[in-house]
C-alpha cells in the first residue's frame, strides 16, 4: 500500500505534468494585442474608496513591484475587491505586473529558486534533477517564456486575502508562494475549510472578469491566453506579452514570446548553487 507520501508526490507530477500540457496549449493560443492601456491599481482603489493592500516586498533584484493592470480589468477588479469587504475580507495584491526582467529573474531568486529545487527533489525522493526536468517544472512554476507568464501580459494579479476585523490571512491551505501538494486550487491535501475559501475567492473573482489558474490558489487574470485556454475561447486573446514603459506609458508586444527567458546553461549553474546551499 502506498504511503501518504507516496500519494502525495505522485498528486503533485500528476499535477505539474497536467500544467507542463496546459502551456502547451498557451503557446499556441492565438493573441491579438489589443494595445490597451495599463493603468495603476493603488490610486484606483484609494480613489474608489476600496480596502486593498498592496506587497511592500520587493521583487527579483530589488525591483519595486509593479501593481498594474490594463485599463479594461479596473472596474472588474475594483469590484472584486469591493465584494470581498463586505464578506469582511480584504484582498491584498502581492505581485501585478512583470517586466522581461523580473519575469527572468523572479525563478531565480535564492529563496524561490531553492523552494522550487526543494519540491523537486522531494518529487524524485531525493535524487537531484536533470536541468531538463528542472526546466521543466520551472516552466509551470515561474513561467520561462513571455507567452506563458500572463504577469507579462499585464493581465494577471497574485493575491493573498485577509481578514479586516483582526488582520488574520484567510486559510487557503498555505501562503502566498507556497510550493508543495497544496499548490494546485482543487489540491485534497489541504483543509475542508481552505478548500471552501478557495472556491469562495475564486467565485468572487470570477463574477468579476478574472479566471483562476488551476495550479497556483493565488493568481488569477483575464482577457489573455490562459483564460482563452482555460475556458475553450474560440477568439483570439486579447491582452499579449508586453514590454511596457512606466516612464511614457508606452506598449510594444513582445515579439517571439515563446523564447525562453533563461537558458539552459544559466539553469545548470542556478541548480548547482542552489544545492551548495541546500545541501552545503
């Protein structure tokens, strides 16, 4: 009989193998960037009058966090804020928009990075990975290419929700970034209550233009090629991979999105770094 470790690595390479497939229908999803906007999410909330918090932590290489989303997906998300005050919840946004940078650099973070190794390792019960599977549960995990990181897109928000009365984050099995068996949104590894705050943010969200991806319980986005593959749209997508310029507002879509952000070499060298560290 299988132990519940044994059931819960083979849920999570069941898992992450269903989300290796998954990218492969984002890549091929048609876009047509639309060219909309991005527009700032912490003065609209304020200007809105709606209680939501906002990641002071910084992000890859010490960048500030970029709380953006298009012009289009305000009100939706303002209201989906709105919603989750009177439930007496107060939704704060840890990550909203990703430059090439960040996005290159957000896996390779030492504490990120090592998480990921960490599961990893624990997937093939303590044997080190080959850069090639490590490429390939990163691609699921901190998305390697502009095409799957819909962060890029300016289309997608990471979210943690609180409690307004006393300030105590809302179960949901584990903490923003948490990367185990308790990851994917419908993981059993997780409390009966977790599961029902899943579901209950994830309605909110979604009566408010905002899709779950299905193996992370924190992001959610709209208007671009996960929820064109996720809901079987038969219209291209909307919102793109994007450079976007804070300074001028300016947008140019990516060209050739489905390039890897990092390559194979800088993996090999990022795995033997991160298992000096782990392993000393």
């Amino acid at each position: 009989m299988p132990n519940d470790q044994d059931q819960r690595r083979a849920y999570w390479t069941e898992q992450l193998e269903k989300a290796h497939a998954f990218m492969q229908q984002v890549l091929i999803f048609p876009v047509q960037e639309c060219g909309e906007k991005m527009a700032a999410l912490e003065p609209a909330a304020r200007a809105a009058g709606v209680k939501i918090e906002f990641s002071s932590a910084k992000h890859a290489l010490g960048l500030d966090r970029l709380y953006y989303l298009r012009a289009g997906q305000i009100d939706g998300f303002l209201a989906a804020g709105e919603e989750m005050n009177r439930r007496g919840w107060c939704m704060k946004v840890e990550d909203g928009f990703r430059t090439r940078q960040m996005q290159k650099y957000c896996g390779r973070q030492p504490a990120v990075f090592d998480a990921i190794l960490r599961s990893v390792i624990w997937e093939l019960n303590g044997a080190n990975p080959t850069p090639e599977f490590f490429r390939r549960r990163s691609m699921t995990l901190v998305a390697l290419m502009p095409k799957v990181g819909t962060h890029m897109s300016g289309s997608a928000i990471d979210i943690s929700v609180f409690r307004i009365d006393n300030g105590q984050e809302v179960d949901r099995g584990g903490p923003y970034l948490e990367m185990s068996e308790r990851t994917p949104m419908a993981s059993p590894f997780v409390s009966a209550a977790a599961r029902d705050h899943r579901a209950e943010i994830t309605a909110i969200m979604r009566r408010h233009g905002f899709v779950e991806y299905p193996w992370e319980f924190w992001h959610y986005n709209g208007g671009d090629a996960y929820e064109g593959a996720l809901l079987g749209r038969d219209q291209p997508a909307r919102y793109g991979a994007i450079d976007w310029s804070e300074n001028d507002d300016s947008i140019r879509p990516i060209t050739n999105p489905e390039q890897p952000l990092n390559s194979t070499e800088e993996f090999e060298q990022e795995i033997a770094q991160a298992l000096t560290r782990i392993r000393g």
